[in-house]
C-alpha cells in the first residue's frame, strides 16, 4: 500500500449537484425552484416572521406593558427571614454584609425589608428601603432601622 492509492471508504462521499448547468445535467431549465413565484427569483430571502402575505403573529397580537426607565428594583427580604437569620448566628446587627454572607441577596441588590412575620427579636438593621409595617414591626421590638 502506498500513498498513491489511498481511497474513501465505498459510501463515505457525495458528490455534489451541480445545479443550473444546463437541460442535459438533469436540473437545468428551472434549476430545481419550479416555475415563476417569489422562492425562484435570485436573491429571495424571507423576513423573519413573514407569513406569506397573511398579517404576522407580532402585528396580530396587541401591545401591552409599560417599564419606565428610572425604576428602582429592591430585593425584598422579609421580617421572618430576619428572625431565623438572627436565631441561626445569634446576631443584634443586621446589614448587608450579614445578608450576603447568608446568601440572600448579590452585591449589586438594593435592599428593602418588608413587614411579613414576626419579630421578636431586638435588631439594628440597615437596608436601602424599609415598608411602613417592617419599620413599625423593628422600632415596636426596640430595634432600629437605618437606611443606607
């Protein structure tokens, strides 16, 4: 065996068709697009979404929704989870460097606390945000709430 007989394997290649070179190759004439129509022409291509005419499903279906521009998202962290955070680790002191060690929130969070549970505990706590009943609930318990 030598290099000059080296062969694919029976099976393992196609060779391609060669469209459009004339009647005698057997896809000459319309070159395999059927007669007239938009898809024969050179340069056909279809926009996304395009439904031959009818009015597309985005055109069909109304808008709704509105998301202004400057709004602000907080992680909401409820009064409960503060109360098993505080149980677990025995904490007076509650801010953001507790609540991420935890895992509760990402660097990037803006924090708000709000009013579910319970609070027995006294805690000091320092969030971006606090909702009316979260604050009431930490001043009624003899903590504070301090926002950054």
């Amino acid at each position: 065996m030598d290099l000059s007989n080296l062969k694919p394997a029976a099976g393992s290649t196609n060779t391609t068709k060669r469209i459009g070179r004339g009647t005698g190759s057997g896809k000459g004439g319309t070159s395999t697009r059927g007669h007239k129509g938009q898809k024969s022409r050179s340069g056909y291509s279809k926009k996304v979404g395009f439904e031959g005419g009818q009015m597309p499903l985005q055109r069909r279906v109304p808008k709704f929704g509105f998301k202004p521009l400057n709004r602000v998202e907080y992680k909401g962290i409820n009064l409960e989870t503060l109360q098993e955070l505080a149980d677990a680790q025995k904490l007076t002191k509650i801010d953001l460097e507790v609540l991420r060690g935890a895992g509760l929130v990402a660097r990037k969070h803006l924090v708000k606390i709000l009013g579910r549970g319970t609070l027995r505990a006294k805690l000091d706590v320092e969030a971006h945000a606090f909702s009316k009943t979260a604050e009431d609930a930490i001043t009624t318990a003899g903590g504070t709430a301090v926002k950054l």
